[in-house]
C-alpha cells in the first residue's frame, strides 16, 4: 500500500496540480465510500498514515459530561479506558476497516478522485491563461470533434470552435496555426480555453508582429472591424508626422500586409487612418466610395448621414452591405446612406409639407399637453404654423389656454424647429423666438445654407398664415485628405436598386 502515495506523487506531477490537492481529493473519496459502505452517521475522517503509506479511516467521538449524543460523544470514564490521559474536550480515534470497501465504493471513490483532480486542472488552467485573453499564440491541431477543433498548446488543450473559425480556412490533424486566446471558462460546455481564429484581435496581433513601427508605438491601432473571411477594415493613426502609418502597414511594394493575408488565408483589409472628427473619420471609412458630405444627425445618439452620389451608392454600400456594417462597427456610429437624388426628395417632401401646414397633432412628441392640444383644435388652430404665428395673448383668449398652457406650447413648438432644422442641417439651426416659439429669421452669409422659419401670420384665425418655405441646404463637407487606403479590390452591391442604407455599430 506504500504505492498509494507514489501513485499520488505521480499523478500530480502529471497534471501539473499540488501533491496536496491530489491527497486531499484521495481522502475525501475514501470518506465518500466509507460512509456508503457503512452507512453510519458518526464522524468520519480519513487520513495518510505515514509508516504504511495507507489512507486510513477513523471515526471520532468527543469526550463529553454528560453525553447528549452516544454516535458522536463518550463519557471521561470510557475514554480513559482508550486513552489514560483523555479529559473532557478531547477527541478519540476508532480504527474502520477499509478491507470492507467493496467495488461499489471504489468505483465511488474513483470517480470523486477524478473530479477533483479536473476541478484542480480547471483552476490552474484559468489562473495561468485568464489574464492572457487576447494574446496571440501558436498552437498544433490534435483532433477534431464534430465541427470544433481541439488544438496543442503545450500544457493544455483549447477548443476552436466553429463559430470562431473563418469560412475560407480548413484545417488537418497535426497543422500549425496561430490563434489569439478568446476567453477562459471554469464552467459549462466549453470549459477550459477557448481559441479564435474569426476575432479582430487576431488580425490587431499579426500587425504588430508584421510592423515595427505598431510594436514600437509609433502607429498606434484605434479600431478594427472584422467580418471573417470577407473583409477587415483596420484604423491606424501615427503619433510622429513624419511617418505614413497608412505606407508603414503597407510596407514596401505590399509586403507587410500581404503576409498578413497570405496567414488569413486571402481575407481583404482596408487600412484606414483614424481621426478624432468623425465627419472625416466616416469619409476614410467607407472607402474606396467618393463622399459628397457627411451630416451628424444626433451626436448624443452617434447618429450621421452620408450623401453620395448616384454612381458611388453601390459601392458605399458594398457587396451586401458589408463596406457600410464594417464602417459602422469601426466608428461605433450608426450610418444612414443616400444619394443626391433622394435627398432632394425628401427636401422637396419637408418643404411641400410645411407650405401645407404641419398638423398641429405632432407637437404631441413634443411635450404638448393633451389638454392644450383639445383646447386650440377645438378653437379651430389646426396648423403647427397657424399657431406659431398668434401672440401670447392672442393664445391666452382661447378657453382652457393660460400662462403655464403658453409656456407649455412655446416649449414644445422650439422642440419641433430645433428636430426639424436638425434633419436638414444641424449647423444651421436658427434661435428660436422667446415671445411665441417661432424660430426667428437670420440673414443668410456666402456660402452658408439658407433656412427660413415661418414668417408671422396674420392675426385673423379664419385663414392659414403665409409661409416662407425653407431652402435645405447641403450639410457638413468632407473629402479625403488625399490618403488612399489599401483596398484589396471594390466590390459592387448585389442589389444595388436600393434606396437607401442603413448601418447599425456592432453591440
């Protein structure tokens, strides 16, 4: 029995696990079995005895006045009979006769050893690789399981799995590959190290590799957006003027980025240089499409709008919409893309409606009481312009229409002009009158967009006021600073008789 020991020696060196957590995973399996065997309820402990090399079982009772509970307890006197110099408090040892453990309880006792020991590999594996998640590391492909891949790396195994693999790649039982650790996992299906070949980190790993001037820090990588086996778009930007970090990825006549390719099995990258002004960050990103301009819709929700012309909507939009979805997961903006054509429809469609009449129902998203809304279409101000022209005092005469009902009205009539000027041109929003909500008239500079609020109406309510329509204008600029980058070949849009595109940021 002197083996139980060595055997334990061995197999902790073998697993890489503490000889401690081995004897202590023996233990409590022999306590398991034991109390299987001899279904008792007294204490039981096991212990290595040091002369024999044997896991011994005792059962253990406390010297008590008086005793409460026979299993567990024994009188001083009874005690003493075992042990002369027992006293109240001290604990007495029962040998139990493991030759009684039959198959049953070492097959239990088996079973509680192995899952202690894979509890211990578990901890070790996530202690040494969790603080190395996005690392890149080379690995050997030892077998495949259904459509994952179980892959060397060295002191243990990670699982590829299928979602994480690219769908040009194949790959054949003793292949080298490099991978980059995605997560780590105590628990579940998945448990133990989980590698990726699909992640964007992946490809951030191989430029650093491949550049110098990345693993230096002169270029510095702000963002990456991958869709696997199709198309990466990488942005890049230089902390020294004087180095190109679009030319430095690149390399001489292509070779960096080609050898970075040629590991992505010919997946195309479109190198980017990175900028703070997202205007001029969206134009780099949707390349190789020409933008016209770039208007932000609402910088709080990251929303913006981009107008191309006619021919470049294809190809801003991409082969399935996959140059926009990449460019909106690289700037973590949602993209809205139209052409001329259709942006002077939907102008045309504004102004006709504002030289109709806006119904005054929409003031109701504004924050427009319901109350109030009853009282003016009751009085018969049906128009968000009819309304906009009549004086505070002028709404007071109406029934149920009081100072706070005035205020309420002017805050909900800004809150429309302001929404409505951002839809047009954000930069040209006009200040909004204090007296009636109305937004107020401003003169028009070369070379700006013109707007024109609705001018007042007259004061009698049996007829519309007449109204200056509004000139939308062309918003927010923005050409490329001349920096091409590298595109691996344009694709065309499938479908390109599509309106519009619209492009969400990845979560």
């Amino acid at each position: 029995m002197a083996s139980i020991y060595q055997s334990i020696e061995i197999l902790s060196k073998e697993k890489g696990i503490d000889a401690q957590i081995v004897l202590d995973a023996v233990k409590d399996a022999m306590l398991v079995a034991a109390r299987k065997q001899f279904r008792t309820e007294e204490d039981l402990i096991a212990d290595l005895d040091p002369k024999s090399g044997n896991i011994l079982i005792y059962a253990v009772k406390t010297v008590a006045e008086p005793v409460t509970d026979p299993l567990r307890e024994m009188s001083l006197a009874e005690a003493q009979r075992y042990d002369a110099s027992a006293e109240v408090g001290s604990q007495i040892r029962f040998e139990k006769p493991t030759e009684a453990l039959g198959r049953i309880s070492a097959q239990t006792a088996k079973q509680v050893i192995l899952q202690k020991v894979r509890e211990a590999e578990r901890e070790n594996i996530h202690a040494e690789f969790s603080g190395r998640v996005g690392e890149l590391v080379n690995c050997m492909v030892k077998r495949m399981e259904g459509p994952d891949l179980v892959v060397d790396l060295g002191k243990t195994e990670a699982r590829l799995i299928k979602k994480e693999q690219s769908r040009l790649e194949n790959f054949s039982i003793g292949e080298r590959v490099r991978c980059v650790i995605k997560a780590v996992d105590k628990t579940g299906k998945n448990a133990g190290v989980v590698v990726s070949r699909a992640a964007p980190e992946l490809v951030m790993r191989l430029f650093e590799q491949e550049v110098p001037e990345i693993y230096d820090g002169t270029v510095q990588i702000r963002g990456c957006a991958r869709e696997p086996g199709e198309r990466t778009k990488i942005a890049v930007l230089s902390r020294d003027r004087d180095v190109d970090c679009v030319g430095a990825c690149v390399g001489m006549k292509g070779m960096r980025v080609q050898s970075i390719i040629r590991e992505l099995r010919g997946e195309k990258i479109d190198i980017i240089e990175f900028s703070e002004d997202p205007v001029v960050f969206a134009t780099h990103a949707l390349s190789p499409a020409k933008i016209s301009r770039v208007a932000i819709v609402d910088s709080a929700e990251k929303h913006m709008e981009v107008i191309v012309e006619d021919t470049q909507l294809s190809l801003a939009i991409g082969k399935k919409g996959q140059n926009v979805r990449l460019a909106a997961k690289l700037l973590g903006w949602r993209i809205d893309i139209k052409t001329e054509e259709e942006k002077r429809q939907e102008v045309e469609a504004q102004m006709a409606a504002m030289a109709t009449g806006t119904p005054l129902s929409v003031l109701s998203d504004y924050g427009l009481p319901e109350l109030a809304l009853e009282s003016l279409m009751a009085a018969g101000v049906t128009t968000v312009e009819r309304m906009g022209g009549m004086t505070p005092e002028e709404l007071e005469t109406i029934p149920e229409i009081g100072p706070e009902a005035v205020q309420a009205l002017v805050l909900a009539v800004n809150s429309y002009y302001q929404a409505l000027d951002a839809s047009v041109d954000p930069a040209a929003a006009a200040p909004a009158s204090e007296e009636t909500g109305a937004p107020a008239t401003t003169e028009p500079q070369a070379g700006e967009s013109v707007e024109a609020a609705p001018a007042e109406a007259e004061l009698a309510q049996d007829a519309p006021p007449e109204l200056d329509p509004p000139v939308e204008q062309a918003v927010r600029s923005s050409e490329p600073d001349g920096v091409e980058p590298l595109t691996q070949e344009s694709d065309t849009m499938e479908n390109s008789g599509s309106s519009a595109t619209r492009a969400e940021p990845a979560d």
